[in-house]
C-alpha cells in the first residue's frame, strides 16, 4: 500500500511558504478500548494513486472554491482552504455514496454544519461526480437562479440533505440523522441480513461550537450512544470577530467528554490525511459518537491572509489568488480540474456498486421478512399504508369534552400504530404536551427500536434533530413537543424546516393564556400571529376533536412542510359544526347561515374560542355566521370564490376572537377580540374575564358594527 | 461557635420517615489551590442560635411552600421542599441585602433560575423581611393582581432582581448581573475605596442545564472569569418525564470543569448545611465562578412523593402535607411562622447596617473622586447626563449616504461617550454589525473596565446576559447584536426583557433580503412582522442617518421597555423629509401634502424601501403623501386625530412598501408590497427586482386604487 504519510504530504506542500502553521496544541487522540463493533472498510491510504495526485486533488477541491467565490465577487473561502484535506478523505475515502442517485436510502450522510463554507461541498459533490453540481453551476455561485446557492440547501440542490448556515443547527441535524439510522437499524436489521448500516459525517467549526444548541445535540448524541456519527471539529482559531481567545477559550474537548463522546485530535490538519484516515478508523471503533477536533489553517495556502478574518468571509481577490497559486505551486487555469483528479475523485463507479450490492441484500430481505419489508420499505419511500387516516376518529357534540392536547394524543396513538414511520416525542413535557404513543417504549441506547423519543429540555437541538428524522426518509412522520411558548426557544429550528421543505409535525400544547396560573411567562400571546407571518408553515389552532382530528391529517399529507399544531391546556366542547373536511378549507362555516348564504355579521373563532363565537351566534340569531378558522394558510390557498362565500365583502360585521394577539386580524375582521399585551398569573377563567375575551364581548362588537 | 454539623442534622431529622435519600454520588469536591483574591465575611454556621431554631427555619420556608401551593392549588412544591436548606444558606447567612431596600445598588444579587419553584424565593423574601412579601401575599399566591405570580416577576415583586420561568435564562441573567459587578468594580473601586462588590447567587435545576443556553452563559461566565458568581446545581435528579436517567447521563461537573469553572459537590443537600456553607467559603475563594452542585431529594419531607415527578409541578394535597407534617415533625398551622424562626430570619437590621456602611464609604468616594462619582451615580440611579441627546448627529440629503448599520455604528459610538453606562456588542459579528465602541476596549478578565462586549456566537445567551445588565443598574444601557434574521436564536430572551421591562437594545443588521448572497437562511422575511407581534417591544426601522439618531434617541430614553433596531446591510441615502423628532411620532409625512392636508394618495415606506416610496411618489405627483413609519408601536400610542392625519380614512389608496412580510400591514394600507415567501440567493439588486419591489410596483398599486 502506498501509504501518503504525513511526511511525504508533507514533502509535497514544501512549496508552502506562508505563514507559520498554527501551533497544534499537545492534546493527544483519546482512544477508548471499549468493546469493539462490527464495522464497514476502514479508511485506507489509496493503493491505486499517487501521493501526487491525492495532492492535487485537494487542491482542486482548494482552487474550485478560491475561483468561484472570487467570481461571485462574495463567499467564503477560509473554510474550503482549511478543510480541504478532511473534506477530501470524507468524500472520496471514507463516505459510502452514489453520486449519480442522491437518493439512495442507506447512503453515508453527510453535513456541514459551517454552512458558510459550502463552497468546499459543491466542489467535492462536482468532483465525486454528482450531476446536480456541473463546473457551470460552480461558476454560477450565489447567483439568482443557480443550483449553488450562499448556504447548502437541499431543496435546490441534489445531494444536500439539510439546510444549513445557521450555526449549530447542522451538528444536530446530523444527531437526528444519525438517530434516525440508529432506530431503523435495531429496527430492521436482521442477524442474517443488515439493510439499515450507514455513517453520518459532519463539519462544524468554532461557531457551532459555541452556539448552545450544538451542545443540547451533542449530549443526545452521547445519550443516544450514537456510534456511527462522526463529527469533525475544523480548530482554526479564527471567527469573525479575530481570534477565539476573544470569546471562546472552553476545552471543547474536554467538554464532548463530559458529554460522553469519543474524542481525538488531529493536530495537523492541513497535510496530515493519514492521521484524519486514522482518526475516521477509530472513530468507527468507538461505539459512542465521535468528535476528530482538526487543527487547521484557516484559508490555508493564501500567503497573506490566511490565519485571519479576512479569508472568512471575502473572496481572495486576483493579487491573492495569484500568490495562492505561486504559493501552492498550482499550475491550473480557473475552475480547471486537472485529468487525474477527475478521473481519480469520481466516484460514481463504486457507489453504483455499493448500492447494487445493497438492492440485492434488500431485494433478499423483501423475500425473507415480507411484514418487516413492508414497514421499512413504507419508510424508504414515502408511501404510506392505505387507509391509514381511517385511523383517525371522529366525534360528536356527545362526546366529553377534553382539551386539545388531549385529542391529539388520540391522534398521535392512532398514527403511531397507523404509519411505520410515525415517530416522536417531547422535550421533557410529555405528560403535559401528551406525546407519548402508550404502544411504544422509549428510544434509548439499548431500546432504539422503539419510536418515543425523550428529548430532554432542549427544544432547539430537538427542532433540528426532529427536522433530520423527518429528512432522513421520506416516510418518517417526525413530532416533537414543547409548550407553545418554548416555540421561542427553537424558532431557528422551526423556520429550517418550512424553509427546507421538512414536514415535521411541531406539537405545542398551552397554546394561550389558557395556561393559567404559571402566568406571562408561560402564556403565548404573538405567537400564532408571528408563524402565520413565516412562510412555508401550516399553522394549525384547532377547536376540537373533528378538528384536531383532521389537523392532523393535513400535517401528515405533507411531503414539503411542517405544520405547527396550538393546543390547549384547557378542557374544550365537541362542537356541532366542525368537521376533518372543514379543516382542510383553513376556514369554514359552522354555524349559521351557509357559505354563499346571506349573513348579517361574520363571527370567527379559532381553537378553544370557537365555543365563544357559537355562543356569540346564537345570541346575535339566524343571521350570524360562525366561521372557525384554523389554519389561515391553507384558507389562503381556496379559490377567490369560496373566500367570498365565507367573508362577502359587502359584509361590514366581521369580527374575530382568539386569545391571543390581535395582530394580523385586519385582513379578515373589522374587529378583533383578543388579547395586545401580557398575560397574567391566574386562573385561566378570571383571565378571559378581566382580559375581555368573552362572548359579551363578541356580540357587542358585532352590533357595534351592524 | 455551634456549628450545625451534618450529623446534629441529621438527628434532627431522624422522624424523617419517608423514602430513602437518593444515593449520593461519590463525586468528592473538587477544590483548586489558585490565588486566593480577599473575600466577605465567610459564611459561618451562625453563633447566636440553636440548632433546632435553624431546623425550624428551613422547614418554615418548605411549609409556607406546601401551603401556598395547596391553597392555590397550583404550583411547583418538590424545588422549595428540596432546596430550603440551601436556601436558607444563602438568604439569610450569605447574602448582603437589605430587606427594607430591594434597590440597594451593593446588594448581593439572587437569580431563581428553576424558576418554577419561585414559592422558595416568596418564603425566603418574607421571612427575611421584605414587606413586598407579607403572608397574605403567600396565601394569595398566583391569584389575579397579586404579587405573588406563578414565577419569579421583577416587575411584578420588589426584590425579584429578574423574570424567569423559561428555563436556562436565568443562569444567563445571573452571568449578566456578575459581569456588571465585574465591570464596576475594575471601572469605580479604588486602593482606597471600594463601592463596588457583591456577589451574585443562582439556584438552577436540571432543566437548566439541559439548555443549550445556560452553556452559553456558562462559557462566557468562566471566560471573564467571573469570581463572584456561585451557581447551585440542585441535583435531585428528576424532571417532569421522570428521573433524568432518560435524557440526561452527561458529566455535568465535568462539563463545567470544561467551561473553566470551579467545581465542587454537596452530596447531603437535604440536612448538611455546613457543607453547604463551606462550599460558599471556596467558592469565594476560588477566582473562577463557582458551581456548587448539590444533591437533594426533591419534595424532601414527603413520604408518598418525594423523589418523583408526582411533587414537582403539583399541590401535596391535604393527605399527603398531613403525612409530611408528621414525618418532619411540624406541629405548627397554616401558613404560620414560628416565633423564634420569624425573629431569627429577619435580614433588615443586619442588611441596614450593611447599606449604612456602604453608603459612608461612597460619600467618602464622592468627595475623593467626584467625576468618577458622577460617572457610577449616573450608572446607579439612571440619571443621564444633561444634553447627552446632542451627541446623536443630524445628517441633510448632501452628506455621502451610507448603510444604516454605519449609521448605528455612528450613534453607538457617541452614546458610548455621552453616557457612562453604555455598554454592549456582538454575537461574532462586530465587523458586519458595525458595534464596536472605537474609544474602548475590550471587557475581558483582566480588562474588565472596558466597554465592548465580545459575546461570540452565543445569540440566545448575549440577550439573556445583556438583559440581565440593563437590569442591575438602571443607568446601565445595554446593547447586544447580531442578524437580524439570529434573533430567531434568541427571540426568547427579547421576550422577556419586553415582559422584564429591560430596556435592552437589541441591534439587529442584515434586515432584509437586501443581504444577497448570503441566501434565504441568512434573510428575514417574518421577522418585522413577529417583533410588531409582540407585546412591550419597541420594533424599529430607520430609513437614514436622521431616523438612525432619532430611532437611538426613542431607544435610550426607554426605562421599561426594549427596543430593536433593524438596520441595513446595503447603502441607503438621506432623504430630505426625514427627522429624528418624526421617528418619535412613529409615523410621519416626509414628502408631499403635510398630515392632515388634502392627498389622493398615501405611500408608505420603511427603512431601505422609504427610498421607494419617495421615488413612486414624485411619479404619483403633488397630492401623493410619502409617509416614514420606523415605529408602529409609536404610532399608535398617537392621538387618534393625529393618526386620522395620517392615514385619512377617506383615502382610499393607502399602499405600503416593505422588503419583508405583507403581515399586518392590512391595519394601515389598502395594497401592501413586500415578500412573503422566503428570500434567495443572489445579489441584493436582483432580488428586489424578482420580488417586484419597487417604485413601478409602488406606483401601480397606487394607480389601481385611486
């Protein structure tokens, strides 16, 4: 084997003459003798390529980024240059991949968490041969249009898995990925027959780091003994305030130790590939999550701006670029990539070979466990099992009333059972969210079949994760759970997802000042308003059973969206009105005169204030309709005509009422009953009292405007 | 003296019948040798009483805990029970305070950060004598208008130095107050005169560590190497989904270790107070901030319950205070104090004492350093300096336009140096946000007398840490900046300084699509929309130089109410309407027929899109009114007249212009242009275009209407 030793890559970088490399502190890998597992190919030096070319190869990776970013005129080359080296053995070595079918379930995963640097990942997808990234759509970067957009987003680009830029977000999207597999293995896998064993690569840099939501991932990933995650650590030192001494001086190692994570360090990550091959080999060792912190030279090989916040977050420019070039001693015109690598760094051949070998491993366990093959293969593709939404009940005004949490845990069991992939749970709420499916155990360590997920207080880190799983296969149905108000603590997360495309289902229960005694704290108010305003989320206030009921059928129809569920504390009637199909139109007549019927006011309800609009009704008569309305955006989508046919605009007497923020009602309501300021600590029915949301107040405002 | 050892303890106890006390860990204390640095008067077991008084007192505070929460029937017994001996360690033999002054500037400070358990904070308030906190207000905990809500309210309870409740928040605030200290103390204390020093102390739980954000605080807390800031970690193991075994099986002393602080371990919290006062001893004499991690039994006293779930987030109920009264040995009622207890805890003539002296000592500072005096009187009482307005410049349409942010950068800098107390700075993002003070340096350990904040990439716990500063001393102001689109890592924090009345001043940049490049996760759209949302937050968006200025000035002024900045990444002019006096009306005429004249038309515009509504003004013509609106929440605090004046409910071609979501904007116009689905990547230019915001748009939605 023609090992490529430190030295010799050393030997070839002697051209180097930069700046000194950044000291590499005396930290040695910390290599556990835990119990070995089973695992794929170790990383290997290449026996079928010169040192030189692996060389060139990741510079190609270097020059790829430097020349487009510069033609973009914007971008971030530090990171490319600094990670080059890992990027390369990730890539080309050590990940299991098709490059030519993106979307080959048992893949290797990988993600940058440091999504600024995506410049490294569209030059490695070009050259491992995926067809979504062409040297055109290099040349393209950052442009209106281009499939290479400023951060990695897999909803543009072929090959992405999750959208980053955020920091932090991505390490814990590769925690859910990873857990994701986890589960599907001890799930799915048979002693005679492995279908579910892939790696889940990583990137962050000193930023995800410091963010505190890497670290609500990072402990999950050590509870969760997720051993075929690999996280690597890009040390360089430098964020955009200068140097980490500044604000960052924690031993992020010491500290992924108390996680309990395996932890080594490669001290020379700028030419050291046998030590990252190693580092990737112990890492599969290791049956706990593996953090390889990498020392690196933040845009390594630029004379004079490398180690600094210049080569951050700004192209190199012509002069630099130049020096870079003389620097590295490449001979290569822009975005040219040299025969040999591109010839060497394809792997389309080999991945197509990995996945036929697995099609055929799959194609025997369909023979061999057809029930088993049914579930997964649910997962793999989407599909979901026929009549699964008969699973949800419906209900009458007979029925006992209960609050809507307590309907949608009606709903979670029913699908839990229903759908293979239906999976979840809460951040240390679930006997208050009600999120637990009573059929399942809990996803632990040594449970990871089960399909309850304990997430712990950490609704940022859960909200990626959660995001991950449902991203992972398109047949996952990801929940996670938290009050309402904690929505605050992991709006980041939230937004991914609707950006992303991720249909994760985010249960938030105590969705008003409902909640009571806990008072302002724990009572949301601008936060229906304030996800009505985020596009690309399905905000969903239903009133009651039928209601809930059929929320939760839209939510999980979706292949490209979340739906955020508001759910209450408080007990709550079955109204005559409502119905699953209602929900589906956003709003809908359920009480009074028809749609397209004459009306003399409109009454609009949502959630556990529908009741107080059908109250108000019947008081105002014949004439007044009650419209419920729990979901704006899917109303929003109803042809023109039907959104006269509930709101006629010759009709002066709307009036809305929800206990919340009025904010946004002007669209559809003349005047709105609800709630402009903080909530209170009291018993949730003095607060509607003193606060106005009454039916009282409904009808006067009605007549007010009559 | 007597000491109350842990064994006399013990033995008073030995009618503790209950359940085993949870195995201690064999964590032994980690206590470091550094520099000793001179410290307070050490926390010894007190001299002049008896055991049995000391008893009485911790199980008063566990009582008057267990009878509030009955007799409201709602509340969070399990902490109080657990934690009164520690407690009581702090409130009455730690701490320097005056009950009968709550805004003592010297005070030591004290941070529920479990806030749940805010029922041992009332007990310990007024059995220490705060008359904010009288027995009746105990028995009418978390009823409507009391002052004993659900969680600990500054606002709401004199004495309560922070609102906390969402969990992780309050060890940030309590990083903020210690840093504040630190800060003062290297700015004011001389060889000769100390005026400035007191601790800060903080009870968190679990929850809180679980928080990504409490590591956030934690590093920054260890970075500036705060010596004065002692954390509780009350141990005990369970969280509202059962024992923390389920999620949380890191080394949280490890950790913290990591982070750089000293740590050290009670493992008997449940009786051993001279652990729990020795463990105060180190942690004054360790330089680094202290964790001192005890281990209790939640609900400690009752039989049936403790240790469980079942005590944490519900009333005893009378069965089981029955049980607890016989197994603790209480033979006193309801809500009663004993006699001895009552005299015993009372802090006031001790802490008047304490507040005498300090008050000699800073007359004494006055007459030696009186421009010193002038500067920390202003930090200590709010009062600004006289003209400190006149530092924010006016700019006229001639002079070179220049991005908002440089704008902002213009004003912080001549507010750092009209007002002592202006402090603050960025998430790593100092150079983009444009917020460094150019006459200062950097706060860091052993320059902490300086004035820039390096936060890094640390969103959610700068907005908790910056609260927190605003909050020690009402002549602090508080800046803290990131993206715009990042206040999504950090929303909950700038909720609660909105609901805290902290005047923080959140510095948001990069508010639009007009980022470019950077993309679509890097872009807010909702953003705007969700801040107007929000109760008691002050949302801005200057236009120019003047509503910069005008916008700071609104800001400082602020005592109870935050205010965010969104400012430009792209250049904008000065236009020649605009003034700083307008910015206070919330919405003003800055082109064409002044307020209340006649006009066919009304254009408005915000920050970077005022520009556009000028533009499509002077093509709609003389009667087309141009109107600025950088703050909606200003503009409703208006006279109806002078809204009338603005928007004539006669006009019927009102059109907006913002580059974010159309949400809300139905409230004031008739037709809104702006984007309401997410941004892209490309340069700024061509997205305006895409999205068709522009002048031909503004002007055509004009034209359709009239």
């Amino acid at each position: 084997m023609a090992a490529v030793s430190a030295a010799s890559m050393a030997a070839l970088n002697t051209s180097f003459a930069g700046k000194k490399i950044a000291a590499a502190k005396k930290v040695s890998a910390r290599v556990t003798t835990r119990a070995l597992k089973p695992v794929r190919a170790a990383v290997a030096a290449p026996a079928d390529v010169s040192t030189e070319t692996v060389n060139d190869c990741v510079n190609t990776i270097r020059f790829l980024a430097i020349d487009a970013i510069n033609k973009s005129n914007s971008g971030h080359p530090g990171l490319p240059m600094g990670c080059a080296p890992m990027g390369y053995v990730i890539y080309r070595e050590a990940m299991t991949h098709n490059p030519k079918d993106h979307t080959w379930f048992n893949r290797d995963r990988f993600v940058l968490s440091a999504g600024h640097g995506c410049m490294l990942q569209y030059s490695l997808m070009h050259l491992t041969g995926y067809p979504s990234v062409s040297n055109d759509d290099l040349k393209n970067f950052r442009q209106w249009d281009s499939v290479t957009p400023g951060h990695p987003e897999n909803f543009i680009t072929n090959g992405i898995e999750v959208t980053t830029g955020p920091l932090g977000m991505g390490i814990c999207n590769a925690v859910g990925l990873a857990a994701a597999e986890k589960h599907l293995a001890a799930r799915f896998n048979k002693p005679d027959c492995t279908v579910v064993d892939h790696y889940t690569y990583a990137i962050m840099g000193d930023g995800c780091n410091m963010e505190g939501m890497s670290g609500e991932g990072a402990s999950l990933a050590a509870h969760w003994e997720l051993g075929k995650l690999i996280a690597f650590y890009d040390d360089n030192h430098i964020s955009i305030d200068g140097h980490t001494d500044i604000s960052f001086t924690e031993d992020v190692c010491k500290r992924y130790e108390a996680y309990g994570w395996h932890v080594q360090h490669v001290e020379d990550g700028n030419t050291d590939l046998d030590a990252i091959r190693k580092a990737i080999d112990a890492a599969k060792k290791d049956p706990r999550p593996s953090l390889i912190k990498v020392t690196t030279l933040i845009g390594y090989g630029s004379p004079n701006k490398s180690n600094s916040h210049d080569v951050h977050g700004a192209p190199l420019g012509a002069d630099e670029t130049k020096a870079t070039r003389e620097n590295l001693d490449w001979k290569y015109g822009e975005f040219e990539v040299p025969e040999a690598v591109q010839s060497y760094m394809d792997c389309s051949t080999k991945g197509a070979e990995a996945q036929a070998a697995w099609e055929k491993t799959y194609a025997e366990y369909k023979k061999k466990y057809p029930e088993d093959h049914a579930e997964l293969d649910s997962i793999i593709t989407g599909k979901l099992p026929e009549g699964w939404a008969d699973a949800l009940p419906s209900f009458t005004p007979e029925d006992a009333g209960v609050a809507t949490r307590i309907h949608s845990q009606t709903m979670l069991n029913a699908l839990g059972s229903a759908i293979p992939g239906f999976v979840g749970g809460s951040a240390d709420l679930a006997p208050s969210n009600m999120t637990l499916m009573k059929q399942f155990g809990d996803f632990q360590k040594d449970t990871a079949a089960e399909r309850n997920i304990r997430y712990g207080v950490r609704e940022h880190g859960m909200g990626a994760i959660a995001n991950a799983i449902a991203l992972h296969s398109p047949g996952f149905k990801s929940y996670c759970a938290t009050f309402f108000i904690f929505s605050d603590y992991m709006r980041s997360a939230m937004r991914i997802a609707a950006l992303s495309g991720a249909p994760t289902l985010f249960v938030m229960t105590h969705d008003s000042i409902g909640v009571g005694e806990d008072g302002p704290t724990h009572q949301p108010i601008e936060h229906l308003a304030s996800f009505r305003a985020m596009p690309g989320m399905l905000m969903m206030r239903p009133a009651d059973g039928n209601e809930t009921a059929g929320a939760y059928k839209i939510g999980v129809e979706q292949t490209d969206r979340p739906t955020t569920f508001a759910l209450s504390r408080q007990v709550v009637p079955n109204l005559p009105g409502t119905s699953k199909e209602g929900v589906a139109m956003g709003a809908y007549v359920v009480q009074g005169p028809a749609a397209g019927e004459d009306c003399d006011c409109v009454l609009i309800g949502t959630g556990t204030e529908l009741e107080l609009a059908c109250k108000a009704g019947a008081e105002l008569g014949d004439k007044a309709r009650v419209v419920s309305m729990p979901c704006w955006e899917l109303f929003e989508e109803q042809s023109d005509e039907y959104k006269e046919s509930i709101f006629p605009k010759d009709c002066k007497a709307i009036v809305s009422i929800e206990a919340g923020s009025t904010f946004g009602w002007s669209k559809y309501a003349h005047k709105s009953i609800g709630r402009d300021d903080f909530g209170a600590s009291a018993p949730a029915g003095i607060l509607y009292k003193e606060f106005g949301i009454t039916t009282e107040a409904m009808v006067a405002a009605a007549k007010s405007l009559m």
